[in-house]
C-alpha cells in the first residue's frame, strides 16, 4: 500500500510536471538586439529609436494564434504576426521565417501592414485637436518577462511632450494561455490625466465594423514581407464608457479615451492561414459574440 502511494504520488508528479511545461508553451516572448542575437530582458536606448537596431523591431510576446511586437520608435505603433498553427515561432524564427521554412513546416509570416498608423492596439496621445505620437525625449524602455499566466512585453517611452507638459508613457501587452486575446494596458506612470489614442487600422477595400465596445477589420494588407499576402483580421474590445464612439478614419477606425491616467483593451487578430477564424463571418462573430 506504502509502495502504491509512493508510485501513484510520483506518477501525479510528472504528469503535473509535463501540465505546467505545456502551459508555459503557450505562450512566449523575446527581445534582443541583431549585433549579438542573445535574448535580454531590457533594452534602454537614450535616443528612444532602435527600431533598426532590436530584433524584429521591437519587444514582442505570443500566443497559440498570433505575435504582437511594439515598434521601439515614436510611432507606438502594435504589429501583428499571422499564424497556421500554434507552436511557438517567434524565439526561435524571430518573426522572418523563410519561404522554404514556412512550406515545410507550415509557420506564420508578416502579413500585416501598420504604416503610418498605430497599428493593432497601439498607443498615441490626443491632445484634443490631433494625435500625438510617443516621441521619448527622455529615452524609451523595452521589457519582456512572465507573468502568472504567460508572458508580456512593454515600451516605456519618458519625457514625451503633451499639452504643454511632459509624460512618461508604458504600453503593455500581456498573452495568457488561457485565451488567444491579448490584453493591451497603456498607463501615465506618474498617475497624470491624458486622453489615449488607440484604435485598429485596416487596408484598401477591407471589411470593417464597429459598434459598441468593438472594432473588427477583415482584409489583404499590401505586400510587405510576405510574398503571397492573405485575407487577416485585427480586433478589438473597449469598455465603451472608457471611450470615446469609435470613428472611422482613412485608414483606420480609432477611439480615443476620456481623461485617465491608464487604459485596457483586448486586442485579437486571425487570418486565412488558420482553422479556426478564416473567414471574415467567422471573425466578426467572434469579435462581437
């Protein structure tokens, strides 16, 4: 009997053992500069632009659906990775994988195009007339790290001019195992009242809906890195009374807060690549359910 409950005690053990390795393969998160290739927690940078310097251009975290990464410069700007399976890519194909790794192994590419916009969930300022992009004068921060549930990866841009003051800006993105969203928390550090510009941008001809507390776009961004573009969708969900009604702009549908010194939104993004939300129905249901 002693012997059995030995048995059984280590048998649970193990099983437990390999339960929370595959939790932890949900998720993932990376950093690094392109000089020396080695994975960092943090990265300072007193000019605030190291957009051609960092890795895949920035701090970025992902789920069993996509990768995120924030552009280490003034834009603020949430970058999307698409994906057809759910392994994890990003440490190991750090967001350029070839076209032959991507036939044989069936990896994501970077069908999404940001431009000019903030992108997926990225941050600006508002100061009550037009956007304000995150210029640090102060420098800019980048970290990675785990969370209880998964990981996260955040940019911190200090000194950044707004209404005739300065303020330090944190834009974080948190991935869990337990959900293919991703949560994105932009906070004043020192507690100031600013008003946030946020919102998902789209491509020519795309569908796009919106209403209360969502945005939802479904379209072929131009040709950027991937060589045969496809249909990829970018979500959002907002409290409504955080914000502003979602407006449509040229490029994209943005909302914008009421005075606060931190906002949250859940970010989703899906593409044809995938078996699950391959079709824009698909996608809006989702996004509006």
């Amino acid at each position: 009997m002693r012997t059995g409950t030995v048995t059984y005690l280590a048998v649970a053990a193990v099983l437990i053992c390999v339960a929370s390795q595959s939790l932890k393969a949900q998720t993932a998160a990376s950093l690094f500069l392109k000089s020396d290739g080695k994975q960092v927690t943090e990265i300072f940078s007193r000019s605030g632009n190291e957009y051609k310097t960092v890795g895949h251009h920035g701090p970025a975290v992902e789920n069993t659906h996509m990768a995120l990464r924030i552009y280490f410069n003034d834009s603020g700007a949430v970058d999307v990775y698409s994906k057809s399976g759910r392994g994890m890519e990003l440490e190991k194909y750090r967001w350029y994988p070839d076209a032959e790794s991507r036939e044989k192994y069936g990896l994501g590419c970077d069908e999404y195009l940001v431009g000019k916009t903030v992108g997926l969930g990225g941050i600006a300022l508002w100061d009550g007339d037009e956007e304000v992009r995150l210029k640090a004068t102060k420098g800019r921060r980048a970290r990675v790290g785990d969370t209880r549930k998964g990981k996260f990866a955040e940019m911190i841009s200090y000194g950044v001019p707004y209404c005739g003051d300065t303020v330090d800006i944190k834009v974080r993105i948190e991935v869990s195992t337990k959900s293919r969203n991703a949560v994105v928390t932009a906070e004043e550090l020192s507690g100031k009242k600013v008003r946030f510009l946020t919102g998902v941008n789209y491509p020519e001809g795309a569908y796009v809906s919106y209403g209360d507390g969502y945005i939802c776009v479904w379209g072929v961004h131009p040709a950027d890195v991937s060589d045969s573009p496809c249909p990829v969708g970018g979500g959002m969900l907002f409290r409504s009374k955080d914000f502003s009604a979602p407006e449509k702009t040229g490029d994209m549908v943005r909302i914008i807060s009421q005075p606060s010194s931190e906002i949250r939104t859940e970010i989703v993004s899906a593409s044809t690549k995938e078996a699950e939300l391959n079709t824009a129905k698909r996608f809006e249901a989702y996004v509006t359910r």
